[in-house]
C-alpha cells in the first residue's frame, strides 16, 4: 500500500515524502476478542506489526522517518492553529510563507521587545534617560504599523505605501540621535543589561525593517488599485492575509462583529492624518533646530518629548541648547 505522507509548516511550503508502508489493524477500546494481527487503539503494535518498509525504499523511508520525527508537535500545533486561508488561490504559497514570516517576527521585534525596552527605561530614576528618549521617538515612528494593519483591515491601498514608509522610519528614529547613541554605548561598556539588550535588538529590528522594506517594494503598485480589486490580485491580497486574520480571530471574538472593517478605516485615516502633520512639524520646526542633538531643550517646541518632561517622565534641561 502506498502512502504520501505531508508535513506542514508556517513558514515553508510542504514537502511530500513518500513512505512505502504496511499497517496492521485496528479495533476499538472496549472490544474482548480481537482477530489475529488486531491490536488495541493507541497501544503500541507488536515489533513484528510496525510499520515496515518494503523493496528498495527502505533507506529513503528511514530517512523519511527521521526527517517526520522533529515535525510531530509542529504538525499537532498546526492543526490546532491552521494558516488561514488564502485569499485569492491564486497566490503562490512561497508568497503567503514569506507575508507570514515577515509578520511573525514582526510582533516579537517591532512590539514585544520593545515594549519590555521602554518600560524597562522608566526603572533606575534617570539612569537610562537616554534609552528612554530614543524609544519615545521610535514608537513615534512605529505607530504606523498599527495604522497599516488598520488600512489593510479596511481594504484601503495606501496601506502598501505606509507599510513601506514605516520600515523605513524605524531605522530612522533607532539611528537618527548621535549623542543618545554615545550615551547608550558608553552606558553599554560600563555594564548597563538594559542598554546591551537594545545594543542586542536594534541591528535584529533594523535586519528585519531592511527586509520588510525590499518584499514590499512590488506592492508599490497596489496603491494604484481599488478597495475591490486588491482581493483579486494575487500578490496583494497575500498582505492582507495577516491583518484579516488579526481582525477575524481578535476583533470579532473581543467586540463580537461591533466595530465593521470599514470603521477601521475611519480610525487608520485620522491617525494617518495626525502622523503626517507631526512629521512635518519635526522636519520643518524641530529638526533645524536641534539637528542630530537628542539632549538639546524642547523648550517652546511642541513635541513628545517636551510633553513627558513636563509631566516628569524625561529629564529636559531648558538651559541646555
């Protein structure tokens, strides 16, 4: 009897191995008698009735057997938790592998880490000051990918610009600060474990804003399209997998279908338009004054960091220009 047997992954596309086998019965729980070469359900089945390769494909079976072995839980993890399901079937898979890929470590890198990074700041008084006023600036660059899921939810095409636009304003507010650097790196030598770990995670998260950055760049063209065709497209539709997931597995079970995908569009475009007037507040106000200065006073400007001093958060010397 001839058997194919697949494995799944998340990331990579299935693999068939091909395993020629020989199974023994099977009877039920509760059965007395049971026929010559039955053994009972989920016991294990004598040697002489394991499954056996046959002719020549034993040694492709063996390692058959020992490729399958490590791939046991993954596949009982993906049959909890299936990839969703495409939304055009026309979408290669080694598309939908890599908009996964790039999602799942999206979440560790561009949220979860450094989340632990800022709160991690505000311990020790104002010993990691420094730390703390480029994380500001890096989650003000970073909201954008909170707004991009919210225009990809939507169906809305400028969601492919923004989602370029924000890789490259990460790197941007990680680098961007010569003094803070300094002040990170010599806090780094002289032992400091918050700031190594952000020496740790900033070439991780720049890596993967630097990759983000290059799969995205033919989705340029979706922005040309309409909310109705970007479902038909293969290559486009493949982005909106993951935040159409987001939206049916979390927003539909947590509001119960209260907030329609339309509404996040409302919310993507008024925070879009909050973004962007603040950017050009920054390049036109604030930058020729302070430069590539983190440490320069806020004094009289309006911005987040001139905001958290005033509340205590950011220790802002208005006598330092």
């Amino acid at each position: 009897m001839q058997k194919k047997v697949r494995r799944f992954s998340p990331f990579f596309a299935p693999t068939p191995c091909i395993q020629f086998v020989q199974r023994p019965p099977t009877c039920g729980l509760h059965t007395r008698t049971r026929p010559p070469g039955c053994f009972r359900r989920g016991a294990r089945a004598p040697a002489e009735q394991h499954p056996t390769t046959l002719g020549s494909n034993a040694g492709r079976a063996r390692r058959c057997r020992k490729l399958n072995a490590p791939l046991k839980l993954q596949a009982t993890l993906i049959e909890v938790i299936p990839l969703a399901s495409s939304l055009n079937e026309a979408t290669s898979e080694f598309l939908r592998n890599l908009v996964w890929l790039d999602f799942k470590l999206a979440v560790p890198l561009f949220v979860i880490a450094p989340l632990g990074l800022f709160f991690g700041s505000f311990t020790g008084g104002n010993t990691h000051d420094a730390l703390r006023r480029v994380m500001v600036g890096y989650w003000q660059a970073s909201s954008m990918l909170m707004l991009t899921v919210f225009l990809h939810i939507a169906e809305q095409p400028i969601g492919f610009f923004s989602a370029l636009f924000v890789q490259i304003m990460i790197p941007l507010s990680l680098f961007w600060w010569k003094d803070l650097d300094a002040e990170i790196r010599e806090a780094a030598t002289q032992g400091s474990i918050l700031e190594r770990l952000f020496l740790f995670w900033r070439p991780l998260a720049t890596a993967l804003a630097g990759f983000g950055a290059f799969t995205q760049l033919s989705t340029l063209r979706c922005v040309g399209l309409t909310s109705e065709e970007l479902l038909g497209d293969p290559q486009c539709a493949a982005w909106l997998e993951p935040p159409f997931e987001f939206y049916d597995l979390h927003v539909g079970v947590l509001l119960n279908g209260l907030v329609p995908r339309e509404a996040f569009g409302i919310f993507a475009y008024s925070g879009l338009f909050l973004y962007l007037g603040y950017l050009v507040y920054m390049v036109a106000e604030v930058l020729p004054r302070v430069g590539r200065r983190g440490r320069v006073s806020r004094k009289g400007l309006f911005t987040s960091v001139r905001l958290l001093s005033a509340w205590g958060w950011i220790q802002d010397n208005d006598d330092e220009t």
